[in-house]
C-alpha cells in the first residue's frame, strides 16, 4: 500500500508561486519540489479558486480591528469616568463625614438644653451653655 505524502502548506504555496510566474517550466518546478505534474495542477487550481477569499478575509480582519479600536476606546472612557466617580465619592463621604460631625453637635447640645429645661423643671436649674457664655463675655465688659 502507497502512503500518501503530506505536503506542507509553505512547500505548496511556493511551488504554486513559481508555476504562476511560469519562470520554469512545470516539468522542472515538480522535479524541484518533488510533486506530480497533476498534484501541483491541482494546488494550482485551489489556489487560483482560493485567492478571492484572501481579499475578504482582509476586509473582515480590518472590520475586526475597527471594532476591537472602538470598544477599547470604550473601555477607556468607561475607566475614565469611574476614577471621576470614585473621585466624587469620596468627596460626597467627606462631606457626609463633616455633616455627620455637626450634626452630633448639634444633637448633643439638644440633648443638655433638654436635660437643662428637664432640670429647671425639677428645681435643680442650671445657666444654660449658652447663656453661661454670653454672661461671661458681659461680665468682662
């Protein structure tokens, strides 16, 4: 039984090239390659049907690159602005931390004025900060 060579695809395109620029004959160029005069007829022929596609396989390689150049474009803003969003975050939490520090004051001195009107109530008065600080600013004067 006969074992079927296998030709490489480098050894068939250049043995295709040369038979398509006909600087040698087919008889030498199969000779030079080691090949059937029908065998490199047929890569010839595949080769010619194929080429066409060669074409469009640049123009859907060229579209793929266009697409790939637009979603990294993409990528690029969308990072963008999240690092401004982070950003913004982290200012908004600033804020919200200093809001909350204020509002604590704000809550505690509720709380004595409450606990000052609860005492007033109960006969245990006290001057209220408030007070106490403006009394002492009249007293110096």
């Amino acid at each position: 039984m006969d074992k079927e060579r296998v030709y490489s695809p480098q050894l068939k395109a250049a043995a295709v090239l040369e038979a398509i620029r006909e600087r040698k004959g087919t008889a030498h160029i199969c000779q030079e390659y080691g090949v059937e005069e029908e065998l490199l007829s047929k890569w010839k022929q595949e080769f010619l049907e194929n080429a066409p596609r060669l074409f469009d396989i640049n123009k859907a390689e060229s579209k793929r690159k266009k697409r790939v150049e637009e979603q990294e474009r993409l990528v690029r803003k969308l990072a963008y602005e999240l690092r401004i969003a982070k950003r913004a975050l982290k200012f908004v939490l600033r804020i919200l931390s200093v809001r909350k520090d204020v509002d604590s004051i704000i809550i505690r001195r509720c709380r004595d004025d409450l606990r000052e009107a609860e005492q007033a109530e109960e006969g245990t008065t006290q001057i209220p900060w408030y007070q106490r600080e403006f009394d002492t600013a009249e007293a110096m004067n």
